[in-house]
C-alpha cells in the first residue's frame, strides 16, 4: 500500500494569498502512486457497479479517463462553460475562492445510466455538486462520487449527502 499524500506538493498562496494549493502533478509523474491511485477509484467504481464515468474539467479529465478505461466503461467530460461544440446543459457553482460553471452536452448520458463521478479534489463540493445536478437533470443515476483528494475542513462532503463518496486523501 502506497502512502498517496507523501506524493502530494503542497503550494501555499496560490491561486491567491491563503490558499493551501494541493499540487497532484507530483504524485501524477510518479508511475507507482498514479497506477495505485487510479486502482483504487477504479475498486470504488466497480463497487458501485458504475457504467460511464464522469469527470469534470481539467484534473476530472487526467483521473477519470484511466477509471472509465479500467473499468470498461465510458467517459463523458464536463467542461468549463463555452467549451463544448454541440448543445448543452450548465450550472453555476461556488469555488472555495470564486465562481465557475460547468456543462455537459445535453446527450452525453442516458436515463438509468449508472455513474461515478471521479475528480482531484472535494472542497466546498460545488464543482461536484453541479456534475451531480448535470447527471441527473440527463435522467442518470449518480451511484458514486470518487476524489483523490479531500479537504474536510470546508465540509464539502454535506452537499453530497445521500451519495456515496470515497476520497483517497484527506486533509483536515
């Protein structure tokens, strides 16, 4: 068993003064620690029997495509608004320091598609809350929520309530 957050730099004051940024760019470079990681959000995934995974902007891109491969099941990416061709549907959110909003192509999932939402961090938990709300306005079924990194302190987790969420990391 790895020990996933020796992988993990710590920058503080960015993006901005006060900010404790967790940097996976480090454990990603690192072939043992990101295989592992991976294996693990892939043995969550199979858990909850997860049918197409969805990832969020940019670091949901980097963990969930490998999850959606290993588990033999499909990958859908949720982009920062204005970035997707065709139409969509979008939601605003909350970060612990500002504003975004993502969307989803409004035929990315189907009713009673199975889903695990798989990203780098949950802080606040506005950025997977609104990958949640994106799910289900398409008719699928959120049946698991896997992140690398957690940060309990801003209680992310309680916007998540009734899901079933796994971190690998957690940080208080």
């Amino acid at each position: 068993m790895l020990n996933l957050r020796d992988q993990i730099r710590v920058v503080e004051n960015f993006p901005e003064p006060g900010i404790s940024f967790k940097d996976i760019t480090t454990l990603l470079r690192d072939a043992d620690s990101f295989r592992y990681a991976v294996d693990q959000m892939v043995e969550f995934g199979r858990l909850c029997e997860a049918a197409v995974v969805v990832g969020p902007e940019a670091r949901g891109f980097v963990l969930g495509a490998p999850v959606a491969y290993a588990l033999e099941a499909g990958f859908v990416p949720v982009r920062k608004s204005g970035k997707l061709p065709a139409a969509t549907i979008g939601r605003q959110y909350e970060l612990e320091y500002g504003k975004d909003g993502l969307e989803v192509h409004d035929d990315a999932l189907l009713p009673g598609d199975r889903v695990l939402v798989v990203d780098d961090l949950l802080a606040t938990g506005g950025t997977i809350r609104s990958c949640v709300e994106l799910v289900e306005q398409l008719g699928a079924t959120v049946v698991g929520i896997v992140c690398l990194i957690e940060l309990t302190s801003l209680r992310g987790r309680e916007r998540l309530a009734g899901y079933a969420v796994h971190s690998l990391i957690s940080y208080d």
